[in-house]
C-alpha cells in the first residue's frame, strides 16, 4: 500500500535537490520535475558537479531549460526567467558543495 506520507505530492517525499530548486532557486516545478525524475539528479551534490563552471550557463539552457515543455523557446520570457535561475541555484550549490560558504564569509583585507 502506499502511505499518505509515500506521495510525490507530499512535500516531505520531495528529494534534497527537489527542496532546494523550489525554495531556494524559486524554479519553476515543471522544470524541478525533469531535473529530478528525467535526469534523476537527486542531491544538490549532483546538480553541483553535473556541469562544470565552464558549461553550466548553455548547460542549463541546453540540457534543462529547452527540454521542458513551455519552455522550448530561449528567447521566451518564462524560459529565460528559469534559466537565469538554475544558473542562479547551480552557483548556490557550487557553494554548498565545496562549502566555501564560510570562505566568502571571511573579512576581505583591503590593500
């Protein structure tokens, strides 16, 4: 059987990467959807290292963004909107992958 709490819908079912796209990235949830369940990306881990900082910008468009339907067209609004924010979120995962966090937060000594 399946449980109430075993629901895709149930927020608590939702995957570590799933969580972080929707509050953190504020992307859109059909595009959340493909990243988790089309290419399985499951940590925020996986969406950090799936790109390198070379390729992440036409990555996101290219591999995500273009896949999704609604969002084919690039010069769309909606579709630059989700870019712009997947490469936002592929930063804070950068971030929260290689924990330089607490690197950023550290006093810059001015010359």
């Amino acid at each position: 059987p399946i449980y109430h709490w075993q629901c895709s819908n149930h927020p608590a079912a939702m995957s570590a990467l799933a969580q972080f796209l929707l509050n953190d990235g504020r992307v859109d949830a059909q595009v959340v959807k493909y990243v988790t369940q089309t290419l399985q990306l499951d940590s925020v881990s996986d969406f950090a290292n799936f790109w390198t900082s070379a390729e992440y910008e036409k990555g996101v468009q290219a591999d995500i963004v273009q896949k999704v339907a609604g969002f084919g067209d690039t010069s769309s609004p909606a579709a630059k909107l989700q870019t712009t924010r997947l490469r936002a979120a592929w930063k804070l995962a950068q971030d929260q992958a290689s924990g330089s966090r607490t690197a950023a937060k550290a006093p810059v000594k001015e010359a």
